[in-house]
C-alpha cells in the first residue's frame, strides 16, 4: 500500500514525489512512456528560473534523481483504470496493479499533428507547439501560426513582438516559404481517457479542479497540464506538483 500514487513521470508528477518524498510519504510514480513529459523533446529552455538554456532532457534527467534520490519509486506501466475502495483506491495497469490511501493525476497534454500534407510542407523547418516557450528563439525572423481557435490568436499576439513578421494560416492551408517556424496551436488533448468516468472533466477532457488541484473524488487530485487552468508552462505544472502533493498529505495526516 503506498500513502501517494502519482500517474505521470513529467514535470508535474515528479515535482509532487519529491514534495511526497520530504515529507515522508511512501510513494510511486507511473509512467506510461518515458519520464520527463513533453518538455523532453525542446532543445533549450529559457523560462525555467535558474536553469537558462538548459535541454528539456538534461532539465528532467536532474528533477528525476532528485525524486528518485529522495526515496520516489518509480514503475513504468501504462494505467488502464482507477477503482475507489473506499479507504483506498486500486491503480490497474497493463502489467500489475497497485494500492493507495491517494492518487495524483499528473497526466499531461499531448499537441494535435499538423496535417500530413503541412507536415510534409513543412521539411526541416522547426516546429514548435509553444510561443512561449520557443518564440525568442526566431526573432526578427519570419514565423507562422497554425490553428483557428484562442489558442492560435495567443500565440499570434505573444509572436507579433518577437518576430519580423507571422503568417496566420488554418489547417492543411500551404505554409509560406519563408516561414523559419511553424507553430502549431490546434489544440491539444489531456491524456485522461482512463479517469472519465472516474473524476468530473470539462467538454475538453480535462481534470476539473482549482489552484487547490482537489478533483470531485475525494482522495484524488490533478496537477499539471491535464488540469484546467488558463497557463500551461513548466513553472504552473510544477506548482501544481508541489500544491497536489501538500494537499494529499494534508488528506493522509488528516
């Protein structure tokens, strides 16, 4: 029986094993994947604080000694299912299952693809599913922006300061030639299938819960990307990690 059962190995979910971890809480990670979520995949981080221009890899290969050096145990095993006991929840997996007094849904997003038609378009050019996170990257360069919903209207307005120019376009339109970038914001899906008839989700599919990460079942919380909130970016899913870690132990102690 382990006091904290944390689903997802990304940002979110390790930053809650360590918090779990310090304050003495038996607990494991479940990782589908591999560990370190989507930030995995950015070449160089400038928003993190204290970490300018570090990998995405080289940024999660640190915080997962960190959780694992604590005492976090951490299985890789894809997560089929929840079911409440009562006083414990049972975590099924493809290969095992396992028990907890609480779970962390830690989850994360996965971007909607470009088309196969832009995507072939598209050649070498970078692709980048965050402005944010990557448009200082091509400043005073010429940018464009996939997608037709407030997502691709953000990330026009973030980019129109950085780049010399950005090209608004919607799916399977041909992508300018002149485009260095190409940012991709037709939405993203919160991996939550598995919990939808487990915790209340909003019509998008993510964990309804507040800054306090309590979902609508007791003993579970959300953190991270896969919650609803207005900002999705390392520092808010590590915030999340820490708060959905405080309030499970808070829920243990209590």
């Amino acid at each position: 029986m382990y006091d904290i059962v944390i689903i997802g190995a990304g940002i979110a979910g390790l930053t809650a094993a360590i918090y779990g971890c310090r304050a003495n809480k038996k607990v494991l990670v479940l990782e589908g994947k591999v560990y370190g979520g989507q930030i995995i995949n950015t070449f160089e981080i400038e928003n993190w604080p204290g970490g300018y221009k570090i990998s995405g890899v080289d940024l999660m290969k640190k915080i997962y000694g960190q959780a694992t050096d604590l005492g976090a145990e951490v299985e890789f095993d894809e997560v089929l299912k929840i079911v409440d006991h009562g006083d414990y929840k049972e975590i099924v997996c493809e290969d095992e299952k396992y028990q907890a007094k609480t779970v962390i849904l830690a989850t994360g997003t996965d971007p909607r693809k470009l088309s196969e038609k832009q995507a072939k378009d598209a050649g070498k050019r970078a692709i980048s599913y965050c402005a944010t996170c990557d448009g200082a990257l091509f400043k005073n360069k010429p940018v464009v922006v996939v997608g037709s919903g407030n997502t691709a209207k953000h990330e026009i307005k973030y980019l129109e300061n950085i780049a010399s120019k950005v090209y608004h376009i919607h799916h399977d339109d041909p992508i300018p030639e002149d485009a260095v970038a190409i940012f991709v914001a037709i939405g993203r899906i919160p991996g939550t299938d598995f919990v939808r008839d487990f915790v209340k989700l909003d019509s998008e599919g993510y964990v309804v819960a507040g800054e306090d990460c309590k979902t609508s079942r007791d003993g579970v919380f959300v953190a991270g990307d896969c919650r609803t909130k207005d900002t999705r970016q390392l520092v808010t899913a590590a915030a999340d990690g820490a708060v959905a870690a405080e309030m499970a132990i808070k829920y243990l102690n209590k």
